[in-house]
C-alpha cells in the first residue's frame, strides 16, 4: 500500500531554536498534505493544508509565522517550527492523498514526528 | 456539537471476542468514511476506506455505513491482543475537503 515517510520521528531541541520535519510520499504524488497536531488523549487537529507549488492553508488559531510550510514537489512537504517553545512540544502527523492517475483518496498518515522543546 | 462523535472508552474485552466500535457524524454532506488504527505514539494506519452506505470485509474487519441514521461501525472478530490500540473513525464529503476525525476509543484486548 502507499506509505508516507516522516522524519524526524524524534526530536529534542533547545527553546529559541527552529526545528525542521520532512514528509514524504513515497510511492504516489501528492499535490495535497496535510499537517497534524496531536496532544495526549486527544484527536488529531488539523494545522495546515499543504499545496503543491503554492502558499499553504491555515486553519484558524495556527500561526503561519510560527509554523513554516513548505511543499516544493509532488513529494516532499516539510514544516518547520520556528523560534521553537515549550508549549510546542507535541506529537505532529503529516498525511497525503494519492492524487496520481489510480487516485483512491485514501488519506495515508506518517509514523509522526514526536518533537521535545526544552 | 461535533461533528463526530465516539466514546473514548476504554474498552477492554477477553481476547476472541467480537468487537464493535461507533461513531456518529452529524454532517449529510459525509461520503467517505475511514477507519485508523493508532498505537502509542505511532501515526494512524488506515484499515478500511468505503464510500457511502453498506459493508466492507478485510480479513477480521468489517466496516459497516448507516447514511440514513449517521451511523459508522468497525466490527473486530476473533479480537487479538494486537488488536490493542486506539481507533479513529474519520469521513469527509469528497474532493479535497477536510477530513474530520473523532476523538478515537482505545481498546484493549486481554489475553
């Protein structure tokens, strides 16, 4: 089935910091990712709809300054939280639609990057 | 209101059991319907993805759609202590829309 690469699936970083995380889809293109937060006991929590060659989608209350996306091929999204907080720490997800030719819509998620900001 | 609802649990059943997981939506508009599978501090791996009302069988899953009561359901037979973990039921209406999760119920299964 279609998988999706996420790395780093840990991080720890020093406060102040800037802390990138790559996701990749590795067997399908993806003109869309998705970007998830996710706190203990909690359901998943949209951040951000990432575009293909474009800017990305905010959902509200998501700081776009804060939260760098960046989706530079059919591949690769990336988000990288700036000027990193304690109250960043959390567990973010990336996921990707299959929107080749045998589109299925299926939403495949990464293995999560669990990020530490100390 | 949210527009979809499932008990966190837990859930805990003897291993071989039947297990039957739930979410309701509130939204009309849903057409696809998903199931992941979360275990700690892993992302979601998608079990099963219909389209519209009635049942889809994979091996010891079988997910069942209700559009007329806004009703979704995962079925687990024969229940291993693999199967322990958290499940997520998921829809959205099509396209490019958003995808709405619920909160997800943790099941464990006891050998």
């Amino acid at each position: 089935g279609a998988v999706v690469s996420q790395h780093p699936s840990r991080v720890i970083c020093k406060s102040g910091t800037s802390v990138k995380i790559e996701c990749r889809s590795l067997d399908f293109q993806a003109t869309t990712m998705f970007w998830y937060r996710q706190f203990p006991k909690q359901s998943l929590m949209l951040m951000a709809t990432s575009n293909e060659g474009s800017k990305a989608t905010y959902e509200q209350g998501v700081e776009k300054d804060k939260f760098l996306i960046n989706h530079a091929s059919l591949t690769l999204s990336t988000l990288t939280v700036t000027s990193a907080h304690p109250e960043d720490s959390s567990f973010y997800i990336c996921s990707a639609r299959d929107s080749g030719p045998l589109n299925t819509g299926e939403l495949f998620f990464g293995e999560g990057s669990r990020l530490t900001v100390l | 209101q949210k527009e979809v609802e499932q008990d966190p649990g837990p859930l805990s059943v003897p291993e071989g059991a039947i297990v039957s997981l739930n979410c309701t939506y509130s939204n009309s508009a849903f057409q696809y319907f998903m199931w992941y599978r979360q275990y700690s501090r892993k992302g979601p791996e998608l079990l099963m993805y219909t389209y519209s009302s009635g049942n889809k069988e994979d091996g010891r899953f079988t997910a069942q759609v209700d559009k007329s009561s806004k009703y979704i359901s995962l079925f687990i037979r024969d229940s291993q202590p693999s199967d322990s973990a958290t499940y997520l039921c998921a829809t959205y209406s099509g396209g490019y829309q958003k995808v709405t999760f619920g909160i997800g119920t943790k099941l464990q299964v006891i050998p």
